[in-house]
C-alpha cells in the first residue's frame, strides 16, 4: 500500500481507538480522531476517487465515530440495547477495517512497468474476418470467422496512454469475471487501468520490423501480456495479440457486441481433451490469417522483416503457436509460455519454452508437461526449456501487477522479477534466432 492508504487505514483505527477509551477522554478522543479520519478521508478520494477498495476503511471509519458519539451521549452502554449493541458494533467496525485494508493492499491500481528500450510504443486494434473459414463457433453457415487483433509497434513519439482493457474495457471486465467466476468489480483496476503506449501513434521511421504474433491463454483476453509485448515493441518488434471468438474470455465486436466464451468442461474426459485439441487447431488457423493481415496493413507496407516473424502464446495459446510453426513455415520461432503442446504439434523451427518453476502440484500432470516439453524441444532446432524458479502458471502474464500477491497464483517470485525473467529469456531467444547482418534492425 502507499503511505497515504496507510495513513488512511490509520486514521480508521484512531476511529476505533476512541470508542473503549476511559470517560474522562471520550469527548476529546472522538474530536480528535473524527479530524484526522476526515482528512486523511478527503485526502485518498481528491487522489485516487471513490475505488471499491476504500469503502471497507470508510465505513469502519464513519461507524466507529457513531460508537463514540453514541458512547459520549448515553455514557457507559448496558443490557442488550447498551452493550452487547456496542460491543457487536466495534466487532463490525475492526472487520469492516481488516476487509478494507487486505483490499487495498491485495487489489492495487494497475502499474504496468515501463516499457524501456529505444522507441516510444504505439498501439492499434483490427478487425479482421476471414472470408475462407466458417465460423466454427456458430451454426450459421454464412457466419465467416473473426478475429479482433492489439498491436503494439515502435513508435515515433508517445501520447496519451491508451486503456488497458481498450475501448470497451468494461464489457470486457464483466465477460473475465463472469469467465473467472468472481464479481467484475474485482476487476475494476484493469478496466481502468492504461498501459504505456499511445493509441495509433505513427509508426517510427526507419527499416524494417521483426514480428510477433501471440495467442492468450484459456479464458485470456488479447491484453493480457501487454506488458511483455510493450517491451518488445520497444525494442523493435511488432507485437500482434488475438481474442479469438466465443474461446478468449470476451471478443468484442466493432459495432461493440460482447462475445463470450462457449468453451466449458463436459465431465467426460476424453470429450474435453478432443474439444480442447480441436479449439487449440482453430487458434493456429487464426494466428496464420492473421500474419497474412498484418502484411496487408497499409501502415505496415514494407516495414515488416518477414525473415523475423516469431509466433508465441501462453498457456493454450503456447499449445496453438508450436501448432501454426508446425504448419507455417512463414514463423521462424515458436514461443511456448507454459503451455502444454497438443495434436503432436512438433515443430522443426528453433523454440523456447518457458516453464513456471512451481509445477501445477499434480505429479502426474507434471510429469506428462515435462515429457512433452522436452519432446517439443528434442525435434526442434535449437530448442530451448527454460524453467523460471518461484513461478506460477499466471506469473508470465499481467495478473501478478492486478491481483493480490498470493504465493499459491504467483509463488515466491516478485511481480517485477517474473516479468525481467520472461522479457529477459524472450528477447534472447528471439536476438539469437534472427541474428545475422539484418538483425534488430530498426533505425
């Protein structure tokens, strides 16, 4: 927490304090903790407004000074009208107060860290619809696939921060909350939370870009590593991330119709796993079409280097880029953020696979990752399995710099130390791959 939120939750305590001190002080204690509640109240809503999080210290506050009043006025509460009252009302107070400060402390304004590296970073959304696919998601046979894409490129100058969440940030904060099985609310800070980037900013001058594309994990959204491809893009890549409809949590549309996830467990295993495997195909597909949209942009009009095109993912999305390089030869790296491959995806082009340190805690699911992993990496050239120490399966995504800190989401590992370790580990992987006389060229 800030110094101002622990001023503030001191202030309520102050607020508490005054209701059991001795007669002789009540009246003077009230005062006093009253002007120091108010101010330290005025203070944290003129900064950060009127955020969810402060309403437990808030009322712990206000229903404390009414304690006292009430103590001031009536003199030593009895019965059950005087004291039990009392004593179940200073009970509310100390949990409101503990409720109030584990929120402010567990569920924080987003603070992304700051891209770095030698450009500004710019950030654009597209729409594409692929006129070839039907959309698998629907039973209309007219209904083509749709893809909504974030793309994040080096820039000549930065701006006004754009959203985290883009545009429709809230609808998206209702559909991964409804996804997550958790009120939306919990998720205020990501939807009003801005990344570092400026919103169709020109793209920066120069020779030519590598490319990224990126596919979220189960339930993600497009936004969810935007940290991870700020970085890149800031170094010289461009970063392009999917929502892929009715399986990314939410896929907004353009004239802003929500699409929610379809995808939902049977209970029969073997149907899971099919249904998994066969969504795990549909997102390589859109990973494809979607390099073959990018190319046709006209702001990215020969300033793609084609010879550096990588493809990534988290999670599911890990399992779905080892799909698209196993059948696009146009990736020429594959990046496997703790996904387990799927369809025997095997590709021949250099990998990484970034591996969180703390397992899943099932043995046997271990153990079959770890056989696929070190398959995945045994056929491809230059493969390489990277274990970060400490991690969770979240801890390579935004959610460590949204959620409390929590070692059983995120293990031991600091939000800032797991972030250094995957940006660290990516563009290594990715410099060593593409080095050569082209490479990293971007002035």
């Amino acid at each position: 927490m800030t110094l101002l939120e622990n001023l503030f939750v001191g202030s309520a305590i102050v607020c508490v304090a005054s209701t059991v001190v001795p007669a002789r002080m009540r009246r003077s204690a009230a005062v006093g903790a009253a002007v120091v509640f108010v101010a330290a109240s005025v203070a944290v809503l003129l900064t950060q407004g009127l955020r969810w999080q402060l309403t437990g210290v808030l009322v712990a506050g206000v229903l404390s000074l009414a304690l006292a009043v009430l103590r001031i006025a009536t003199g030593r509460p009895r019965g059950w009208v005087g004291g039990t009252f009392f004593g179940l009302g200073v009970t509310a107070a100390l949990g409101s107060m503990l409720v109030g400060a584990i929120s402010l402390w567990g569920f924080r304004p987003l603070d992304l860290p700051e891209p770095g590296g030698e450009h500004p970073v710019g950030t654009t959304v597209a729409y594409w619809t692929d006129a070839k696919r039907p959309e698998p998601g629907t039973p209309e046979k007219d209904d083509k696939r749709n893809v909504t894409a974030q793309i994040w490129y080096p820039a000549t100058a930065s701006g006004a921060a754009a959203p985290y969440l883009g545009q429709q940030a809230e609808l998206v904060s209702e559909g991964l909350g409804s996804s997550l099985g958790v009120p939306s609310f919990l998720l205020s800070e990501a939807a009003k939370g801005h990344n570092h980037s400026t919103t169709d900013a020109e793209l920066a001058t120069g020779g030519q870009f590598g490319v990224v594309l990126f596919s979220p994990g189960l339930l993600g959204v497009r936004t969810q590593n935007t940290a991870w491809a700020e970085f890149l893009a800031a170094r010289g890549y461009v970063v392009v991330a999917l929502d892929h409809p009715y399986d990314s949590a939410t896929t907004v549309t353009p004239d802003g119709r929500a699409i929610r996830s379809t995808l939902q467990a049977t209970g029969d295993e073997g149907r899971d796993e099919a249904n998994t495997n066969r969504a795990t195909g549909i997102r390589a597909a859109d990973l494809s079409f979607a390099l073959d949209q990018l190319v046709a942009m006209p702001m990215f009009q020969n300033r793609l280097d084609l010879d550096r095109v990588a493809v990534a993912g988290h999670s599911a999305g890990g399992a779905a880029a080892l799909q698209a390089a196993a059948h696009d030869g146009r990736f020429r790296a594959a990046i496997d953020i703790d996904g387990l491959p799927r369809n025997n995806a095997r590709p021949s082009q250099p990998v990484l696979v970034l591996v969180a340190g703390d397992g899943t805690g099932n043995p046997e699911n271990d153990a079959e990752y770890a056989a696929a992993v070190a398959d995945v990496v045994k056929n491809s050239s230059g493969g390489r399995e990277i274990t970060v120490e400490n991690t969770k399966h979240l801890s390579f995504t935004d959610a460590p710099f949204l959620l409390p800190p929590v070692p059983t989401l995120f293990g031991s590992k600091s939000p800032q130390a797991a972030y250094a370790a995957t940006t660290s580990a990516t563009l290594q992987f990715l410099d060593k791959v593409f080095s050569g006389p082209d490479a990293g060229a971007s002035e």
